[in-house]
C-alpha cells in the first residue's frame, strides 16, 4: 500500500509494513558465520591468476572489467554474495583477502577492483574522480571542518549511507584501539516509523538540503536535496547521509532545519540506535566488508591510532549490474561524484 506524497520529491509514500530479509533485528543474526564468507586458498589462487591477466591487458585500474579479470569458481561465490546484498540481509563480509606485507599496494588495489567488478560498475567518489579512497585519518579535522569528509576523519561517524548502492571496505590495518562498526536495517527502521511515528514519514520523503563539501563541479550549488526515503515499482530504498552535511549546509548557505524536521532526524537516529536493532561487528585485517546503501544504515566508532598501527580501510562505491535507477532527488551521485575540472595556478 502507498499514499500519494505532497511536497515531495517522491511522488509515493510506502504505508505497509514490509516484510523478508532486509528487515531483520539484530537477534537475527548472533553468529558471524551467518554473514561470514571465506576467501580460500584456491579463490586467492584465482584472484592472483586474474591480476595477472589485468596486467597484461595493459588498462588503468579504471579501466578494468571483470571482462579483464576472469574468474571461475570464486565468480560462482560472488554471485551469491550478490543475491545476499541485493535481495537479501544487505551485508555480507568476505575473510581472507590477500593483503600480505609481501604484496605491492597496486597489487591489492587491483585484485580489490577485479573482484567487486564482478559485483558491479565502480563509480567515482570525490571531486577529484578518485574511485578507491582509503579510509584513514587525514589529520585535517573533523566534520565541523566544512571541506572534511566522512572518510578522511578518526571521529565517530553517526549512522548513515553512503552514495552508491553498495559500499565495499577492505580493511588493511585496524587501530589500536575503536573502529568498532554498527549496522542497522533502514526497512526495519521505516516499519518503526510507520509503526509508531507515522506524522514524520512525509518528512523523509521530502527530504533535506546537504552541503556537498566544496566538491561541487563548476556551475553547481554547493549544497542539494535528497530523500531519506523512496517507493520506486514496489521497493523501499534508503539514503540517509549524514547529518552534519545538513548542519553545515545551514550555517554555511542559511538553509533553515525546522524543530519539526530535526525531530525526525533525532527520530531516525534513535531507532537506528536501538540494541534490538543494531548489529555490531569489528571488521579486521583481509576482510571485506560489503553494505547494500539501499537498506542498510551503518555508523562507525572513533578509533585512535598508535606508533606501531594506523587503521587504514580501501573504499569503493560500486553499483550492480541490472540495477533499477532511483528517481531524481534520491540517492544523489549514486553514479559518482562530479570531477572538478583543474584550474590553472
């Protein structure tokens, strides 16, 4: 069942509740197996065959299909990894991914695109067209810094999506001490708004006014709208980005948050804080963790690095193959962020 929304950049509003695997608490899963997807001895066999290959078509990294990085059983692996993110729980890690101290950086790199090109089409993340970004301290600030992104800070990071349909973390070094991650269904959330809050729900449909971090391209604001929430052809999808863009979009380009709209932010977080709801799990060196931006919200501890480790995560933003196109004002840059075009100096 959908109501017809009004001032909003959706044009339908979900009223049912929904049902299946994406809706799950977090007494659903106890075990770590139940997520838990080992990369064997003869799949890193297949994933250094495959960089061979990619080496010798002689591409950029950029450039690499998983036409150019042929799998065989570990393909067959992925696809049910696939199916999990896409139609199932939303979140899966893959263990043991080769990371040795003996392998060179662009080693791994490329291994990490092959593989989650079997996933999906990897887009750009930042103005600079990047499309791997370490997750690191940049030691530039944190998010009150109106040019930091949520990935270049050691600080906690409230639940939230990110932009593409899913997000992949290869972890090359935990921190000595935090990081921890927490991860909580957005349809569980939307059925407990529905349930108990349902004079907000117009409100996520409507959405609300990000600042874009001076990472707009030329000609563009520096801020934009998108929904936390949208029905498409019978599905409910999520982006819920975080709310210290709304913050700094306010104090940076006057765009007002109403007590009535920062309600419904402190509504959401609330229920995505909730322990029958949230799911924790310490990703550790070799793992990947995979996170379908659709249904899952995610929020990160603050860690703190020592002399002997810094944690450092490999990000990429990848959509499936096939995939259904949101509707305009929803999921912003799922196709990338815009590439700022060089100036001279």
């Amino acid at each position: 069942m959908c109501l017809r929304a009004r001032n909003s950049v959706s044009e339908f509003i979900c009223t049912k509740t929904i049902t299946g695997p994406a809706a799950w608490l977090s007494t659903d899963y106890t075990d770590p197996d139940q997520w838990t997807v080992a990369i064997t001895e003869s799949d890193t066999t297949e994933l250094f065959a495959a960089l061979r290959s990619a080496r010798g078509a002689g591409k950029a990294l950029s450039e690499i299909t998983r036409a150019d990085f042929p799998l065989n059983e570990l393909a067959k692996k992925l696809a049910e990894v696939s199916e999990d993110l896409v139609e199932g729980r939303g979140f899966v890690v893959l263990r043991g991914f080769p990371i040795g101290a003996d392998i060179p950086r662009a080693d791994i790199e490329m291994m990490y695109w092959g593989l989650c090109s079997h996933l999906g089409i990897p887009v750009t993340q930042n103005g600079r067209g990047e499309v791997i970004v370490p997750v690191k301290n940049y030691g530039n600030g944190g998010l009150l810094n109106a040019s930091t992104r949520g990935y270049q800070t050691n600080e906690s990071l409230p639940f939230h999506t990110d932009s593409s349909d899913i997000v992949g973390l290869l972890c090359l070094k935990s921190s000595g001490q935090g990081g921890l991650s927490s991860l909580t269904s957005s349809v569980t959330i939307h059925n407990e708004l529905l349930r108990n809050h349902r004079e907000l729900l117009g409100l996520y449909y409507a959405g609300f006014y990000y600042d874009r971090r001076d990472e707009q391209a030329g000609g563009e604001a520096p801020y934009y709208r998108n929904t936390v929430y949208s029905w498409n052809d019978g599905r409910l999808t999520c982006r819920y980005y975080l709310r210290n863009f709304i913050e700094s979009a306010r104090e940076r380009y006057g765009i007002e948050v109403s007590p009535v709209e920062r309600l419904a932010l402190d509504t959401f977080e609330s229920i995505a804080n909730r322990g029958d709801f949230t799911l924790k799990m310490q990703i550790r060196p070799g793992d990947i963790q995979l996170l379908n931006d659709n249904s899952i919200v995610h929020a990160r501890d603050a860690f703190v690095d020592t002399d002997e480790i810094s944690r450092e995560l490999l990000r990429l933003w990848f959509n499936p193959f096939g995939a259904p196109v949101p509707p305009a004002g929803h999921a912003a840059f799922r196709e990338g962020m815009p590439v700022q075009q060089a100036t001279a100096e």
